[in-house]
C-alpha cells in the first residue's frame, strides 16, 4: 500500500469534500445557457413580418412606420397610379440630401428611423415634394401634386392612323416660342403622357417623312385630356417601270424633292412606301446610271402608286 505523510492526506481529503458540495448544490445556483435574442422584425416561429413600432431597448436599429400616399392638388383626389416615390435624408454635413427609399405603390409604407426626411413624388413629368419629422409613433402623411395628363391619336378624316405610324412630341411654349422647351419626343398614340398642369404645343408626325401636324392643348389638374391631331397625307408606292402596270425594277434609288428641289425623302427599293404631307411633288429614280423623273401630286387620304416610266 502507498502510504501518503500527514500533508499530502489533508490535500487529497479537501478535494474530495469540495468536489461534494459542487455536486450536490441546488439548480437554481447554476448560470442558465445564454439563448440567442429574437428579432424584431420577425414574429415567433412564422419569419413574417411583425408590425412596426418602436423597436425593444437595447436594439441596434429604432424603427418608424411612414405611410404616403398622393393627391391632385385643389380637387383633393387620390392618385391611384403612376407614382414613383424616393424617400431622401438630409445630410448633417450640408452635401446633397440621399435617397434611403424607393417605391412605385400608389399609397407607399417605409421602415425608417426616426429623423428628418425629404418626400419626393414623381408623377410623369409633375411632381411634388414634403419635408417631414418622422418620429418613433411613425406619421401617415400626403403629397399634392399639380398635374393631369394627355392621351394622343391621329387621324385621317374620320379614319384612325394606326398607332405604330405616329408619334408624337411635348413642348412647353416659351416667350413666344411654341416649341420653347422640349418635355419628351417618341410619346406613342394612346399612351398617356402625365405632366403638370398647363398649355403644351404638340407635334405630331405620320410616318417619317414630313407628314406633321401642331396643336396647343390645355392639361387641367386630376382630368385625361384626349387630343387628336388631323393629318392632310396619303401614303405612296414609289415604282420604275418600262411600262405603265408593269413590275418594278429592283434596286432602284428614289428622291421625292419638293418643286423648288428640296429633297424630302429617299428610298431604295423595288417599291418603297413613303408618307407625305398633301402637296406637289418632284419623284427622280435612278438605275443602272440612268435618271428617270417625273411630277405628281399627293391628295390627303388616297393612298396610291406613284410610277415612273423608264424611258
């Protein structure tokens, strides 16, 4: 047997007795396991969205609810499209303010700290601006914008020009200018074109040619203006032909020139279409090194073949 002296037994017995007392100490002395905090944005076993408010204390991030939504100025009437918000912050530093929210919904709800904030509402080319104190009880607020809106079309007489052979051009008329500042071009037929309320000259054109036609129209606050412009054109097949009726050549080079020699429009082809405004023309068609010409007339509405006899 291993015999210990007096030392060494007292050291070894006061181990024992403390391994004892750790073993049989009551539960509730013992530090519980550190368990991982929820989040607020999310509700307990489902990861949906909680309802905003203020957020717990001690969380990194204070949230406040903002909800906007956009009205025509004077009717008071809600704007229920066509919205584009952006949500910017003021700098301390006094730089340019910074967009920290973004939203196409008609009635918009951002999640943002608490703070001074910058609404901008964008609707086509109008829009309106708040400035507002976004606090933790989180604010519902609304923007008046001063706008309407133009929707365009074209005709013939009473026909309808097709869509896709029109478009059409804003400007707001300055100082005597109708055509003083451009607000957009290419705008298509039955699209609606959303701007402040005002007089605008439009240009519109048929084709690609010079079938054009101008008009000043009134955009009232909250209503759609309808506006159709009556173009006086007709749309013409350019031929060379050894005889009249006869098939086209092809690769021929057309010019349509006005009577005093300006050039309108050319084309190369067998039988190239062009629109042109009603009026007299000069038609030059070129093959193989030979130049063949002739006059004619274009009447508002009466499409027709336009032919030049090679010879």
């Amino acid at each position: 047997m291993l015999e210990l002296d007096g030392f060494e037994a007292g050291r070894r017995l006061a181990g024992v007795a403390l391994a004892f007392a750790v073993l049989l100490a009551p539960a509730s002395a013992q530090t519980p396991a550190p368990t991982q905090p929820q989040s607020p944005a999310q509700s307990p076993g489902t990861g949906a969205p909680a309802p905003l408010g203020p957020a717990p204390l001690g969380a990194s991030l204070n949230q406040a609810r903002l909800s906007v939504s956009a009205q025509f100025f004077g009717s008071r009437q809600p704007i229920r499209s066509g919205l584009n918000w952006r949500i910017l912050t003021e700098m301390a530093d006094g730089s340019p303010a910074r967009i920290v929210a973004r939203s196409t919904d008609a009635e918009a709800t951002f999640s943002l700290p608490p703070g001074v904030y910058v609404i901008h509402a964008a609707y086509g080319f109008a829009s309106g601006t708040k400035r507002i104190n976004l606090g933790m009880a989180g604010l519902r607020d609304q923007v008046a914008i001063s706008a309407g809106a133009l929707s365009l079309a074209g005709s013939i007489g009473d026909a309808p020009i097709p869509a896709a052979q029109l478009t059409f051009s804003v400007f707001v008329p300055l100082q005597g200018n109708s055509e003083g500042r451009l607000v957009t071009s290419g705008a298509k037929a039955g699209e609606i074109v959303r701007l402040p309320e005002g007089t605008y000259h439009i240009v519109s054109t048929y084709g690609d040619s010079n079938a054009i036609q101008r008009a000043d129209v009134k955009v009232e606050t909250g209503k759609v203006t309808d506006a159709t412009l009556h173009h006086r054109a007709a749309k013409v097949t350019l031929k060379l032909v050894a005889a009249a009726g006869g098939e086209a050549f092809a690769g021929t080079a057309f010019s349509v020139l006005t009577p005093g020699g300006d050039v309108i429009r050319e084309a190369i082809g067998a039988f190239p279409q062009v629109i042109l405004a009603e009026g007299d023309y000069v038609l030059i068609a070129r093959q193989e090194g030979q130049v063949y010409s002739r006059d004619f007339k274009v009447e508002s509405g009466a499409d027709r073949d336009i032919e030049v006899l090679a010879k």
